[in-house]
C-alpha cells in the first residue's frame, strides 16, 4: 500500500509531462473522493474491533464486504485459507 502514492505522483507526472492538463486535473479530483486513499491495515483493524467491540455488526460486515470486493478477490491463491493450508501440506 505504500506504492500508491508514489504511483499516484507517477501518473500524474507522466499526465503533466504529455500535456494532458484537463485529465491531470481529472485525476487530482477523482484521488480526493478514493475510498483507498490512505488505507491502512492498523486502521481497518482498529475499525473492525471497534465495531465488534461495540456491537455494530452491520458496519463491521460492511466494511468486511467492501474490503472482499476490493482486497481479497484479488489476492494469490496461496493467500486464501485453501492455499494456506497447501503450503502447511507441502
């Protein structure tokens, strides 16, 4: 997570440097309104806990949704409980 922003910078040099201005400036909009902007695995832990602790299990489940949509899909085979428990197998 702690290349997104300098991939964000990236893009936005590559965008100023071929002179496209308006879609830089699409683009610095678009990053203030990210949901992942800033994200961090202490925080959404803290969050999930808060949540428990204080019995608001909708929003726990929803951020749990949110982060299956966004994260887990995405992540390796060897990640998932299923590859986990073939690494420990091997």
């Amino acid at each position: 997570m702690r290349a997104i922003p300098w991939m964000d910078d990236s893009v936005r040099e590559y965008l100023l440097f071929r002179g496209f201005f308006g879609t830089c400036k699409a683009f610095d909009g678009e990053k203030k309104h990210d949901r992942l902007r800033n994200l961090d695995a202490d925080r959404i832990m803290e969050h999930l806990v808060d949540c428990l602790s204080s019995y608001e299990i909708a929003r726990a489940l929803e951020t749990w949704s949110f982060l299956e949509t966004h994260f887990f899909t995405r992540l390796d085979g060897s990640f998932t409980a299923k590859g986990a428990f073939q690494v420990l197998v091997l």
